[in-house]
C-alpha cells in the first residue's frame, strides 16, 4: 500500500504552484503591469481586434489571453487560474496541461471572432445604416483570459464532477458539474439576447466548448492517462 502526502514548499506563494500555472501567472501579471505604464500600446499592439480593424496582428489570438482591461478583470481571473489551474495541471500533468489552456484559450477567440463575422456580415449588408456600429466593432478590443479560464472550469468539472464549489454571492453550493452548466447557460442566455456590458460572452463559450472537447477526445483515443506525451 502507498500513501501519498503534500508537503507545501516553504519557498513561498508561487514555490508552492505547479510550473505552467506558475509561469502563466507570472506572464499575466507582468503584462498588466506594462499596460499599466502605456495602456494605449499595450491595448493596440497585443489586446484581440477583429481580423478587418487596422488595429490586428497575426499574434493578437495568442497574446489577447495574458492581456487584462484593470484590477478586478485580472483579479477574478487570476483568482481562477490559480485555483483551477493547480488541481487540472497536477491531474493532467504540466505538459496536457499547456496544450489544454492554450487549445481553450484559443478557440475562446477563434468562437468570438467566428460571432463578430456574423455581426459584421449583418453591418454591411446596410453598411449606410449600420456605419456606427461596425466601426466600433473594428476598433473594440477583446482581451483576458477569460476563455482559457472557462476551459479551466470545464476541465475541473469533467475530472471532478461531484466536488463541491461555494459562491461567494449568493454562498450557494453546487456540485463542480451543475455549475458550469448553469455558468455556461447563463452565458449563452446573456450572449445570444446580445447583451452589451463589455463581456465576451462567445469567447467564454468558446474555451468552455473546446476544453470540453479536448478532454473527451483524450478519453476517447486513450491519452487521458498518458501524463508525459504533449498531445
């Protein structure tokens, strides 16, 4: 019989975070501290536009995801990443665990890009009616990491589904798969009425659905188990 115990590392907070949850904590917050200090550029050069705005660049989809628009924004998400992100990594292993946040966050963008064509194939065929609307969609920026977050989410609830998570407001408790459901359909609900209040509720969608689909097609294929291979 073996018995496993976890002795917390007395190097401090960040010794004591497995290393891609460490390492992406670390990008995140040196890169609010440098929007920070020139928020303009920072916004402009790394923050998601729409592939039409003058304002893209082919790495907008990657690094949109360590990009945050103030305190709270990166608060909630890094409050996330570290609290989601250390149980799915030491599951997964450090290695599935990369891939797995990097394949959600990027199709949380690739689902909220898919939706803004939609919106704009909409603005153009009025585009003398419509003219406002679809300049602001060129120069509105998208930025977070908040799909990967979902994805986190989703990848907590699939490897953990009976645990129980307690909400702060209201404190109600769920077991781990009633509330990413719930999460996921309020977002959808809040994402298809087009409810503007600054939320990229697709892209939520989006690290939610891929997430969800990577990890059944680990399953699937046999490479749930299988720590040490990247893919």
């Amino acid at each position: 019989m073996a018995y496993y115990s976890y002795t917390p590392n007395r190097g401090g907070f960040l010794s004591n975070l497995p290393p891609v949850t460490k390492n992406l904590f670390i990008i995140n917050v040196l890169m609010f501290i440098f929007t920070m200090v020139n928020e303009d550029f920072m916004i402009s050069v790394f923050a998601m536009f729409y592939p039409a705005s003058r304002f893209f660049h082919f790495w907008q989809p990657l690094t949109h995801m360590f990009m945050h628009g103030g305190w709270m924004h990166i608060f909630f998400n890094m409050y996330a990443l570290i609290m989601f992100g250390t149980v799915v990594e030491r599951a997964l292993g450090s290695k599935k665990f990369l891939v797995f946040y990097f394949v959600t966050g990027l199709g949380a963008v690739a689902l909220h890009t898919g939706v803004q064509f939609l919106q704009a194939q909409y603005f153009l065929s009025d585009i003398n009616q419509n003219l406002v609307a679809y300049r602001d969609m060129l120069r509105t920026p998208t930025l977070g990491a908040s799909g990967a977050i979902f994805g986190l989410l989703v990848g907590f609830a699939m490897l953990y589904p009976e645990s129980i998570l307690t909400l702060i407001f209201p404190p109600v408790s769920l077991k781990a798969k009633w509330f990413v459901l719930i999460y996921c359909a309020i977002e959808l609900l809040l994402g298809v009425r087009g409810v503007t209040d600054g939320v990229a509720h697709f892209a939520h969608l989006g690290g939610a659905l891929f997430g969800w689909l990577l990890i059944l097609w680990w399953k699937k294929t046999g490479r749930y188990y299988e720590r040490d291979n990247w893919f």
